[in-house]
C-alpha cells in the first residue's frame, strides 16, 4: 500500500462506503470551484478582443492568453512549498485573493502592458488556490470517499466551464471590461463565502501535530503509482487542456470542411461525457480500486484521441469525440485518488501536489506547439496519432503501478 500517513488514523476510516458521507467542507469547496470554473470561462470569450483593442496585433493578443499559464507553471513549485509552509486554507483564500484583484485591475487596465502584467499576476494566484484546494480534498476526504470528492471537484470545473462563456459571450456584448469586472467581483464574494464557511472548521485546521516532516517530491517520485499519475496527468493536459482546444477546431475546419458551430457540438458532446464518467468512475475507483479505472480511461484516450484523425466523416468523428470524452472523465478520480493516497491524509507535500499540478501545465503548453508543428508539416493524422501515443506511453506506466486503495477495514496509515 503506496499510503503515507505516518500511522495517523483517519476520522472517517471507521464508517462502511455505503453510510459515510462527504464533510460538508468539501461541499463548500466544490461550490467554490464552480464559481471560479464560470469566472474563468466568462473571461475566455472576451480575453483575444479585450487585448487587440489595444491595438496590439494577434501575436501579442495570443501573449496575454499564454502568459496566465506560463506564470502558473512557474509559480507552482513555490506554491507547493508556501502549502507545505503555510497550510492550505490561508493560500487558498490568499490565492483566490490575487486572482480576484488581478482580474479587477484588468478591467481597470489603459494599456497593454498592464493588461499583460495583471493577467500574469493572475496566474500566481490560480496555482496558489489549485495546489492548496487539492491538498484540503486530500486531507479531509476519507480515504475510501477520494475518488467520489475527486469526482465532484473535476464535474464541478467542468460545468463551470460550460456555464461560463456563454454568461461571457452576453457580457461581451456590454463592454470587453464587463466580465473582467464580474469575475473579479465574483472572486470576492468567493473568497468572503470560502473564509466564512471555513474559519472554525477543526477538519480543515492544521493540527498541532502536523509538524512532521512532509513528503518530499523526490519521495514520492519512488512510488510508481506517483510516476505513473504524473505521465498520466500530463497526457491529460496534453489532450484535454492542450490539443482539443487547439488542434480539434483547425480539424474541424480544415478536414471535416464544418463551420465553428460544429466544432461547439464537438466540444459540448466531449464535455457532457466527461461529466457523466466522472460521476460514475469516481464510486469504482473508491470501491474497486484506482488502477482498473486508471487504465480503462487511458486505453480509451488513446484509441479516441488517435481515432479524431482517421476520419473525415463528421458522424464517425463524433462518436470518436465520445470515447475521448469517456477515457478523460475515466481517468481522473482514479489518478487524483491515487496521488492522495500516495501523499496521506496528513496531506504534507506541497512540492508533490505542485509537481502533479505541473505535469498537466506542462502537457497543456507543450502538447499544441508539438502537435500544430506535427499537423503542419506531416498530416493532422500524424498529430492525433502522436497524442494517442503520449496517452498510451502512460498506459504502460499504469501497467506497472501498484494499487493504492486503502482497505476499507483498516486505517489510512504507512
């Protein structure tokens, strides 16, 4: 068993799966989580237009959208370390904190230089409340209830994400600086909820025991189930984050000859999939284990993801949309699971959570430069398939993984 808690039994561990229930604090984070799913997504629409109508041109435009995830994949080392520092609660708020005034000072920006650099501090502020949110999840789940609170918080960004740009695409219609105005006061009112909901919670404070030394990234990376959820997670971004929002489109039009409300039904079928699997995959990966759900959702996001460019029949295209949908909502309550129960409910390494957070950075960043470069001068066909095979290379990974799903009659201990 990959769990290291330093033999601190867990709260919850005493209850069966059928009559524990969630703590109410991960439902308040999750609310929180979809209320800054939407900002952000409220934000995306307006973000290309709010730049060029500095006058700038579209390469400095594409700049500021890259910017926010260029910083976050810098910061998130010393994010880790400030968690591990810290404790999770004040670098949670501190860090929907930054996001809050970054974005209002957008809204408020008369040049493009302070647009570039608010945006940027934005990105310092979203890995500080991502690395302490998923150290809280880990910490105050119970272990047998990790896949089902890894599945709501990732259902909850997913159907924020949804919501959002289409309150963006109506605020546009107002002013480019509406919905920066919205989501930074949002943010607000987000932080305000988080701290009052969570202010005399003894789950969610640190105790005074916990000045154990904490699990370092080099440590974890001994665990093969670590190793393999970091190459899983960095596919995911590198599908998901990266090459669906990227390549898919360009397909779309370029090879299925359809115009961009085609690429909307695409998206919309990959998200409602997703958010299906999700739920489903998060009670088998608490009940069965992480490692089978791990390895069907990869299978799957490699045959979907390699199958996008075999076709050029919208219908077949779709169904292949479906299996990618499926692999990604398949996949990540089982790895989340599985980093928490690699990492412990004691929850101290911050530098670990940071690492996974970065491996999916990295896949999103990189994943469109290669597979656009590939597309470009091979074939979309070459792209897809070269996707396919950084999902499956961590499917091998996956093969070689231990199972990490505490026993349902023993303490989440080392």
């Amino acid at each position: 068993m990959l769990a290291s808690d330093g033999g601190v039994s867990v709260r919850a561990t005493t209850t069966t799966p059928r009559d524990a229930a969630l703590p109410r604090e991960i439902w308040i984070l999750v609310g929180a989580s979809f209320l800054i799913a939407i900002g952000y997504g409220i934000i995306g629409p307006a973000l290309p237009s709010y730049a060029t109508s500095f006058d700038v041109g579209v390469t400095a435009a594409s700049v500021v959208v890259s910017a926010f995830a260029f910083v976050r994949l810098l910061f998130a080392p010393m994010s880790g370390r400030l968690v591990t520092r810290f404790g999770e609660r004040p670098i949670y708020l501190w860090g929907v904190s930054i996001v809050a005034v970054g974005t209002l000072l957008c809204a408020a920006a008369t040049e493009y230089w302070q647009l570039l650099l608010f945006r940027s501090a934005s990105g310092i502020g979203s890995t500080m409340f991502t690395v302490s949110a998923i150290g809280l999840l880990i910490r105050i789940s119970p272990p047998h209830l990790r896949g089902r609170a890894s599945s709501l918080w990732g259902s909850s960004f997913l159907l924020g994400g949804i919501a959002g740009p289409v309150v963006g695409s109506a605020l546009v219609s107002v002013s480019l600086r509406a919905p920066f105005l919205v989501y930074g006061l949002a943010l607000v009112l987000t932080t305000l909820f988080v701290w009052w909901k969570l202010r005399d919670s003894e789950l969610v404070a640190r105790q005074a025991d916990d000045g154990e030394p904490a699990l370092t990234f080099p440590q974890a990376l001994r665990h093969p189930s670590y190793r393999a959820a970091l190459a899983s997670n960095l596919a995911n971004g590198w599908v998901v984050f990266g090459v669906r929002m990227s390549l898919l489109p360009l397909f779309v039009t370029a090879v299925l000859q359809r115009d961009e409300s085609f690429t909307g039904i695409a998206l919309a079928v990959f998200a409602a999939v997703n958010a299906v699997a999700l739920l489903w995959v998060g009670k088998i990966a608490d009940s069965r284990g992480r490692k089978p759900p791990a390895l069907v959702g990869l299978a799957l996001l490699a045959a979907g993801t390699a199958g996008l460019g075999l076709t050029s029949d919208p219908w077949v295209f779709i169904g292949a949309v479906v299996v990618t949908g499926l692999g990604a909502g398949a996949l990540n309550p089982a790895q989340n699971a599985a980093v928490a129960d690699v990492l412990g409910s004691k929850a101290r390494g911050g530098s670990v959570l940071a690492g996974f957070q970065m491996s999916a950075d990295v896949g999103a960043v990189v994943g469109p430069l290669v597979a656009g470069a590939v597309a470009e001068r091979f074939s979309y066909t070459a792209a897809f398939a070269l996707t396919g095979a950084v999902a499956a290379l961590a499917l091998v990974l996956w093969f070689g993984a231990r199972e990490t799903l505490p026993s349902r009659s023993e303490p989440d201990q080392a």
